[in-house]
C-alpha cells in the first residue's frame, strides 16, 4: 500500500493510520450481520446432528408454536370429533413431536390412541384420496402426523 506521496507503508506507519477503536468498529460491522443472522447453535434445514443438538436449538415453547389451529369444516364429518387430538398431537416436526410424546403420560397417550384407532380406515383414506398435485391442508397433514405419531408411539391399531 501506498501513502499519498507514493511511499510504501510500513507496519508501525500502518498501525498509525488506524486506531484501535477504528479497528474494532470495522470489525464490528463486518461481524455484525454474520452473527446476527443465526444464533450459533441454531440449526438449518439439511443440517446433520445428533438429536440432543437439535433439541438444545429449540424454544421452550417450540411444541405449543408448532401446533396449528385446524378448520373443522376442511375435515370430513365423521372425523370432526378427532379435530382437538389432531390439532394437539398432529405436529409435523419429528424432533418436536418425539419431545411432546415423552412429555405426555402413558394415560394420555392410550387416551389418544383409543380415541383414534377406531378412525385410523377412514383417516387414512380421506388422506389417500387427497389430490396429489395440490398442497395438503394443514387439518390433513395434523391428521397424517396424529397417525404417524401413533406409529411412533407403537400405539397404532387398524381396527
């Protein structure tokens, strides 16, 4: 580099130029959006961890935020009734979904699986009837993951 008398700068001439507290405040500026944009134990989609990183990346209230207030009226009539259950239990994100299900009491888990495996046949044809070219609704996928977690839970019965 060179000065504008064209002399090349030495290091202390350099040091000179730019103060400390000049350096730290590029520093900062520079650093800023990088740290800002993601908290450093934050986890993005196709990350690879062990289950325990993913969930020291969640909120404390990231099971009552993933659930999704269901539209009764988007579910058949016959299954109206699973609607709360749905939206309770049916949360898409597996990490999620595994906390919420170790949390919950072997009662409440046999509660839920007694109120919907009666169901499961008409559940999992409304689900296979479902147009494949559209987004699935929010009321089908709840009820796509209820099951799931009935799977999961070994709880799962085609009655």
């Amino acid at each position: 580099m060179f000065d504008l008398q064209r002399k090349p700068l030495t290091g202390t001439r350099m040091a000179s130029l730019l103060s400390l507290p000049a350096l730290l405040l590029v520093g900062l500026v520079i650093a800023a959006p990088a740290s800002a944009a993601r908290p450093e134990n934050a986890l993005r989609h196709g990350d690879i961890a062990p289950a325990d990183a993913f969930r020291a990346a969640y909120a404390p209230d990231a099971i009552a935020a993933a659930r999704t207030p269901l539209d009764p009226a988007k579910v058949p009539a016959s299954l109206r009734g699973l609607v709360p259950l749905a939206e309770y239990w049916g949360i898409g994100d597996d990490v999620l979904r595994e906390m919420m299900q170790e949390g919950e009491s072997p009662a409440k888990k046999k509660a839920m699986a007694d109120a919907v495996n009666p169901h499961n046949a008409a559940i999992t044809a409304w689900l296979d009837g479902l147009r494949t070219a559209e987004p699935m609704s929010d009321e089908a996928a709840a009820f796509m993951y209820m099951q799931r977690g009935l799977t999961e839970l070994e709880l799962y019965r085609e009655e």
